[in-house]
C-alpha cells in the first residue's frame, strides 16, 4: 500500500510522511517501509511504557491540528 502511494504520488517513499494514531500499524508499518512516521498520542501515553512501540516515531503530536506547524 505505501509503495503504490509513492508511485501514484511521484514522490520517493522516503519523503512521504505518514501519519496515524496506532503505533503497529501506522508507525511501525510506514517505518518499515522507509517512510517518516508521525504518531497521533491521543491518550497521552508515554512510548516507553506502550507495549506497541516497537518503532519510535520521527514526531509525535497530540493533536491532528498539530501538523499545520509542520507543514
């Protein structure tokens, strides 16, 4: 899925930031693939007590409204 949506996108996978709130497969799926991964902590949770963080996320926000500073 990510792959076809570089290619679709033009874009190499490498710059394509993906963003989701579940860290297996949002985080470590878009990591694994070569992407940059962005986690939503809705709950607040720390990534070093989560049992799925397996991959660290390049940026971690709390809110979806967040990401216009990024852009």
């Amino acid at each position: 899925m990510y792959h076809l949506a570089a290619e679709r996108l033009n874009v190499p996978i490498g710059e394509i930031l993906h963003v989701g709130d579940d860290l297996t497969t949002d985080v470590a799926g878009s990591i694994r693939c070569g992407m940059q991964a962005c986690w939503i902590n809705l709950f607040e949770g720390s990534l070093m007590q989560i049992n799925d963080s397996r991959l660290l996320p390049h940026i971690e926000i709390s809110r979806l409204a967040s990401l216009t500073t990024l852009i």
